[in-house]
C-alpha cells in the first residue's frame, strides 16, 4: 500500500517543481495574478508532497522499544503539518498577491510582447504555453494517482469514489489525489482568467480568477487537516467491528460480546478489544480427557511412591485451571485468526471472556516444586 503511495507522491514531487519554474518564470514576464498564484500554488504542492514523502519513509519503521505498533501514525502527523502549514501559507500568499495586483492596477503596464531567444512573443502565448505544460504535466501525475486509488477502491469492494475519498484509510494517497487534482482544476482557473483579460481587455479577470485559487488552496486545506485529525484521535475501525459481529455470530462456541471496541493505529495496524461470553456446555465438550491428560502429565514427575493427598489434590486443581485455560486460549485463538483473515490490518485482538478465571495462588506441594511446571 505505501509503495503505490511512495511511487505517486515521487512522481508529483519532480512533476511539480518543474511547474512551479515554468509558472514563475511566466508569471515575471507576464505580470498575470493568475499565473503567479498558480506559480505559489505548484510551490505549495512540491513541499506538500515533500512533506508527506517524509512521513512515509519515517511512517514506515517498525516497532521498537519507544513506539510498540510502529511509526505508522508519523505520516498523518506530516500530512496534518503540510496540509494545515503550507497550503494555508500558499493560500495567503495567493490573496496577498491579489490584493496587491488590484491595489496596482494602472500603476504596472503589462508588457505588450517578451522577447525570447531574440524573438518578440506576446504574453498570452507566454502562459498559453506554460499552462498547457502545467495541464499535461499534471494531468498524467493525476492519472497515476487516481489508477491507484481506483485499484485500491475495486480491491475493496467499494464503488462511490466520492464515499471512498471520504473514508479511506491512506491520506498519503488521498494528499496527492486532491491536489493534483485541484492543480489541474487551477490550471484551468487561470487559462480561464487570462483568456478574458486578454479578449475584453479588463485585468480583473485575471485577478479574480487568481483569488479563486488561492481559496482553493484553503480549503484543500481545512478538508485534508480534517481527514488526517481523524486518524491522530484514535478513530474506530469500523470494518473490523462488523467482521468480528459477523464471525462471533455464527460461532457456536460463543453465546454474545460486549463492550466492543478498536482504534486505528495507521492504515496497517488496528488492535481490536471485546469481551464475551461463552456456551460453557459446548466448551466444556471434552473437558474431561483435557484434565485427565494435563493431570496424567503432572503425576508423571512424581514417584508414585510420593503422590500424597496432597501431590494428588493440587495436580487435580492445576489439570482443571490448565484445561480450562487451553480450552479458552484455543477459542480467542480461532476468533483472532478468523478476523485477521477478513481484516489483514487487525494487528492484535484482546478478549476477556466472562465467567472463567484462574486462582490467582496455588500451594505447590514439595515434591512438585523439585521440578519446574
């Protein structure tokens, strides 16, 4: 999963920075609002996607004596940075630069033709080009995102993509989809406010278009901070909750569950907790020959000669709470390995079954104590 992320985010960062060259050198010679917003834009994108190449490199370190579930949580921890810092920076710096060109209009002559390479080229050819670049560029790093995230939806099953963006569980992959493809519909935006400035001659068109998107920006903001808060406030996996309803269900061994709960930890890691109850007469189905084996087990380290009453009595106990334990230590056993099949990213499960509980002090008989249990 972070290697289709890692492969879409590599590519919108080189993608990017070329774009934001293209769009500032544009925007110097055209003087266009748009065009620079546009440029500020492709700049907040390149370090966004900075951002989140490090919280996938640092995300994906194992479990270690500080972090017991991984550093899984670290990529929304630099998505929220990159979302909430840079494009609400790029979103001012947009309508800073907006109010500045409408406070100068008439004070800045735009240039009636730029000279390149000993060549007179009017400015709307200028940015006709860049732009065309930019939407090219940008459209194929949207492609490759969006063939990701599209094989990620049908592989679960889901089919509104819409939903899907809302509830998936990868806001790395989320990141880039969004604004690539927000970059392609600024793209747009300031084709669109450049061509009517240029055919009704008013530059308000230009400016206008610009503030569009420098809100743009802002709101990619808020809706991708909101996304990664959701999984830095130990969101409930959901999906693992249904599963293990439906397995507990049709499970013979148990009667119902309780106090249900899961957090997420990353994308790859939940950890489930439940407690249930059990049909105490389908587990105690073979109870016998389970205690007779544990207790043959335990007189077996003993002379015969040594079995006392009270070498018989604690092996008799110790059989029945070994039993007993083994015979629940199978069923969670078979409960995690059925959940862990429907929900791979279930990490661990926690079960306290109601009803049995091991004596908490044992008087161990000498002869027993001679060799250790």
């Amino acid at each position: 999963m972070a290697q289709g992320s890692k492969k879409a985010v590599l590519y919108a960062i080189c993608v990017n920075a070329i774009i934001t060259v293209l769009k500032g050198l544009a925007a110097l010679a055209t003087h266009s609002a748009a065009m620079m917003n546009e440029a500020v834009h492709s700049l907040m994108d390149t370090l966004n996607q900075v951002f989140l190449l490090i919280g996938l490199k640092r995300g994906g370190r194992p479990a270690d004596s500080h972090y017991a579930f991984g550093h899984g949580q670290k990529k929304y921890l630099w998505n929220l940075w990159s979302a909430i810092g840079l494009f609400s920076i790029g979103c001012g710096l947009g309508l800073a630069h907006a109010w500045h060109a409408w406070h100068n209009l008439g004070h800045v002559d735009r240039p009636e033709a730029i000279s390149i390479f000993g060549f007179d080229v009017a400015p709307i050819w200028v940015s006709g080009v860049v732009l065309f670049i930019a939407l090219v560029l940008e459209g194929y790093v949207l492609m490759v995102a969006g063939k990701e995230f599209f094989s990620r939806m049908r592989a679960e099953g889901r089919k509104n993509p819409f939903r899907y963006l809302a509830d998936a569980d990868d806001p790395t992959l989320i990141a880039v989809l969004l604004e690539d493809s927000i970059a392609v519909t600024g793209v747009i935006l300031a084709a669109t406010g450049i061509g009517l400035t240029q055919t009704t001659g008013n530059p308000m068109w230009d400016i206008g278009f610009s503030v569009s998107i420098a809100v743009m920006l802002g709101f990619t903001a808020i809706f991708l901070g909101m996304i990664n808060m959701r999984y830095l406030t130990n969101i409930r996996d959901k999906d693992a909750e249904r599963a293990f309803h439906d397995i507990v269900k049709h499970h013979r061994e148990v009667e119902r569950y309780h106090d249900l709960r899961s957090v997420i930890v990353d994308d790859t890691h939940t950890v489930v907790v439940a407690e249930i109850e059990v049909r105490e007469e389908v587990l105690m189905r073979g109870m016998n020959q389970r205690i007779d084996r544990h207790e043959q087990q335990l007189l077996e380290r003993v002379a015969e000669h040594r079995r006392t009453d009270a070498v018989l009595e604690y092996a008799e106990t110790r059989a029945i709470v070994q039993a007993t334990l083994e015979a629940t230590e199978e069923l969670i056993d078979e409960l995690e390995a059925e959940l862990k099949q429907r929900c791979p990213r279930v990490f661990h499960l926690t079960i306290e079954i109601d009803g049995i509980a091991a004596p908490s002090k044992l008087d161990v008989p000498e002869q027993l104590r001679q060799k250790p249990l």
